[in-house]
C-alpha cells in the first residue's frame, strides 16, 4: 500500500495523481454549487480557495487524490481520493468523489469506482474498501448499492459539514471476498453505459 501512485486508466477516464497543475480544471467544473450538497464544504468560490484545496488534500498523510481525467477530450471532470489509508489493517476509504455536471449519471462514476476498488484489491491487496455518505444523499446510497457494496450501519452526527449541520453518516463496504462478484458486476455495469452512456 505504500507504493508511489500511478496513473489508473480506463477506456472512458484516467485518473491522475492529483497536482497543483490540476487546479484550473478543477475551478472550471467545481463552481457549481448544488454538485457540493453534500460535501463537507461548498463549490469553489476563485482559483486561490481551489489551490488551496488541493495544497490540504495533498497535505494529508493517510490520503491519495486523484484528477478524473476524459480520455476523448483530455478534460479534467472531477476529483476522488483515497480516505482513511490504514496499511497496517489493508484498509482504506474512497471518498470526497465529484463529477462535472455534463458527466453526471453517466459511465464515469462507475469506472472511477471499478478503477479504484481494482487498484485497491488487485494491487494494494486491501482487506476492506469502505464509503460513506451523508443519511440525506438517497442519489449515492443508491449508487453504492448498485455497485454492490454492502450497507454497514449509521454513526449518528458523525461529521460537522456546511452550515455547522451534524450529518448522520451512513457506512458501506466491499471485502476482499467480495470483490470477485463485485468486479463482474461492475464490468456488467459498464457494459451496459458503452451501449448507453447515461446508463452508467
């Protein structure tokens, strides 16, 4: 798990180790401000607060951010991270996952995922995958479930998030078990959004 970061490809997206070279693409589409309902802070408000976001994200030790980068267009559409990286326990957590607006409720979301979790099993040889999402985000939980992952339970005000407001956070998981029937259904998934591209 200590392995320097490279590159995950995919055949929709790419993901890149992020960097402050990265911050622009990233203003471009993070200025939305409904895309951050649920995230621990707001939208980007100027380039300066978009630097700094990635200065703390790279700051964090237990951390790996990535760029989510199109493969036809060479453009930057969103950012995820590795969370909670626990190489002792072959754990970690993929979070703080977001998505311009013209790539939502497409493939991509999914291939970042399978991306993620194969790198994760196959390469890191994680244990357990965990995600979490805010009790009143119905859109991920689905997703979550979707892909497969296994709902854990709820920690009650578990995080302070926008507007001082103590969320209710509700866990999932993927095991190392697990991931063989996850992993086909995740490839079932994804070929079912290359024949329809919003069906991801």
């Amino acid at each position: 798990m200590d392995e320097p970061p490279a590159p995950l490809r995919g055949s929709l997206v790419r993901l890149e180790p992020l960097s402050r070279e990265h911050a622009q693409g990233l203003f471009a589409r993070g200025r939305h401000e409904p895309d951050w309902l649920y995230m621990p802070r707001s939208c980007f408000v100027d380039l300066a607060d978009t630097r700094q976001w990635v200065d703390e994200a790279l700051a964090a030790a237990d951390q790996q951010p990535w760029a989510i980068i199109e493969n036809a267009k060479h453009r930057l559409v969103g950012s995820t991270r590795y969370l909670h990286m626990r190489p002792q326990h072959r754990g970690l957590e993929i979070g703080w996952t977001w998505l311009g607006q013209e790539w939502q409720r497409t493939g991509v979301n999914t291939e970042v995922k399978f991306l993620l979790l194969r790198h994760a099993f196959e390469r890191l040889h994680c244990l357990r995958v965990e995600f979490k999402a805010d009790a009143r985000n119905q859109r991920s939980q689905k997703a979550l479930e979707r892909i497969g992952a296994t709902r854990e339970g709820v920690l009650r005000k578990h995080m302070i998030v926008q507007d001082d407001y103590a969320r209710d956070s509700v866990y999932f998981s993927v095991i190392d078990s697990e991931w063989p029937q996850v992993k086909q259904r995740l490839l079932r998934l994804l070929q079912t959004s290359a024949v329809d591209p919003h069906a991801g």
